[in-house]
C-alpha cells in the first residue's frame, strides 16, 4: 500500500455475530492498521468508578455486578438479550459515549496520517455510519458456518438464534456497507479477500 499520506484511509469494519469480524481486524492490524475494537472501548468506559457504570448499574440494579463489584458483561447479556426493550435501554446508556470516544480515536488517527480500522459490530444500529469513515466494510458468512461458530463458544441453537435475531439482518448490513468481505473458506481466502478490498477502497480515492 502507498505510503502517501493522502491515502490513508478509516474503515468502519461491522458484520453479523460470528462472522469474522476479529479475523478481519488481525489481517488489517497485520497490514499496517491501528485497529480499535469499539466493544472493547464500551467494555472501558463501563468499569467501576466511570459515569456509564453508574448510570448502567442505576439502571439495571446490583444484582449485574460480578464479585469483584465490575459489571459482569455475561449477567447484563443475559438480561438484555432476552428483552429488546432492556437491549435499547442499554444502547441509549452506552452508545453515545463510545461514539464520543471513536470519534476522538479517529481523529488523532487521521491526525497522525495511520491508516485506521475500528471494528463496530453494530455500526448501523448504533448509527455509526455516519462517522468520520472512508469505507464501511461489512464481514459476512453463511448462517450455517454462524451457528457452528457461535456452538463452539458454547451457546446452544436458541441461544444462538436469539443473538442473531437481535442484531439487524446480515443481507441488510451487506446492502448499506459499501464493500463486503466474505469469510465462508478459510484463512487463507479471507485474508485474501480482506486485501483485495483494502486495495480497491485506497485505489478509489
């Protein structure tokens, strides 16, 4: 990839559950890219002792804080995905600090001429498209590779159902992305994939 400045580029990089989005984001960072992971920015700003915790725990109650007094991220999931009216609820709280934060993360980025990639999963929910990016890019596989995927890290079929369903339809993200990398083979042809589609959003600007 060119070393000019003028081409670096911010991906916003989303997807359905399980599809890849991590790989994707190890291939870029293995390119070259500072890669961010906004569920890991939201996971940060709902520790103890910061303004989002104390609104989520108001919120929600004790009964979601893990022994060491942290919120337990699998107690809250639980509460959440079994009622999409808490799953807003939540949204509402979490949301509009992660944006800030991916917003300054961006700009320092831009600032220092990185090329730059954040993963969003939920990047058109939260309504993120329109954020500083040059290219949203949305990982996508089959629904069959999804379930075997989602199994291995132990949810069973309802379980997984239930994720999926939550997040807004794969074939609807793929429509409002401006590119789609697939992950339905292997490694190999993802990162292949991911390349290719780096090159052809640096040669369109």
């Amino acid at each position: 990839m060119s070393n000019n400045k003028r081409n670096r580029v911010v991906l916003g990089v989303t997807g359905g559950i399980a599809c890849g989005k991590s790989e994707v984001g190890r291939i870029l960072g293995e390119m070259g890219f500072a890669v961010c992971d906004a569920d890991r920015v939201a996971h940060d700003l709902m520790k103890k002792g910061t303004p989002v915790f104390s609104q989520v725990v108001d919120r929600f109650g004790t009964h979601i804080l893990s022994d060491d007094g942290e919120i337990s991220r699998s107690i809250l999931g639980e509460t959440v995905f079994k009622n999409p009216a808490q799953r807003e609820t939540l949204n509402r709280l979490v949301h509009p600090a992660v944006r800030e934060s991916l917003e300054r993360w961006i700009l320092r980025k831009r600032n220092a001429g990185e090329n730059t990639a954040i993963l969003v999963p939920l990047l058109f929910e939260s309504g993120m498209q329109d954020l500083d990016w040059d290219a949203v890019v949305c990982v996508s596989s089959c629904e069959e590779d999804i379930f075997q995927r989602l199994e291995k890290r132990g949810l069973t079929r309802e379980e997984a159902e239930k994720r999926i369903h939550s997040q807004m339809p794969l074939a609807e993200k793929e429509k409002l992305a401006d590119h789609v990398v697939p992950n339905s083979g292997t490694l190999g042809e993802l990162e292949l994939a991911t390349r290719k589609t780096v090159e052809a959003i640096v040669g369109e600007r």
